[in-house]
C-alpha cells in the first residue's frame, strides 16, 4: 500500500488532507528505520502491539485497516483502497468545498 500512499499523498499536498498511518509492530527501531528506507512522509503512530491505546480506541481487528474521515471527523469510508480510496477522498474534498462556497455565498450562514 506504500507506493499508493506515497501518491495521494503527493497528489493531494496542496488540498486539506491528512494521511495518518498506526503501525503495531513491536521493534519500535525497525519501525522508524522502515519509514526512513520507504520515506515515509507523513505523521505515524507506532503502538508497539495490536493492543495499543489507538486500536484499542478505534476498534481495529484487523489489518490494515482504513478508515477516511470527512473534515467534521465522521468516518465516512471504511477499508477503501487503491482507487476506491481515492474516489472516496475526492468525493469528500468535493463535498468540503462546496459546503465552504455556499456558506461564503449565504454569508457564513
């Protein structure tokens, strides 16, 4: 998934968009040096086990798993990948800027 990653990333650097990775795996070093080898540019959260305070918040049982959120916070995708995760992305960037045009149209509204 590190290559599709590393795109929508790069594709949407100039948009209001977030890419958050958890990683569980217990070598916290072998953690940071494989963010390092596939440059790995955005925020991670190493937990250390599949029981991280993360997982455990956000009822994660399996992996990976992916969840796109809207810019209220609301999941409103879930283990989308590939271009399904990009539609998914690109429908919610498309829904944020027309709620933020008609707000500015109606005056803050």
């Amino acid at each position: 998934m590190l290559p599709h990653e590393k795109e929508l990333v790069e594709r949407l650097k100039n948009e209001p968009f977030a890419l958050i990775g958890i990683n569980t795996d217990p070598d916290l070093d072998a953690f940071k040096e494989r963010c390092k080898k596939e440059n790995v540019s955005w925020r991670n959260s190493w937990q250390g086990s599949t029981s991280g305070p993360l997982c455990r918040a956000w009822g994660v049982t399996s992996y990976p798993t992916i969840y796109v959120l809207d810019h209220k916070g609301v999941i409103r995708y879930q283990n989308v990948r590939g271009p399904a995760m990009d539609q998914a992305v690109d429908r919610l960037l498309a829904e944020m800027k027309a709620e933020k045009e008609k707000e500015a149209k109606s005056g803050g509204k």
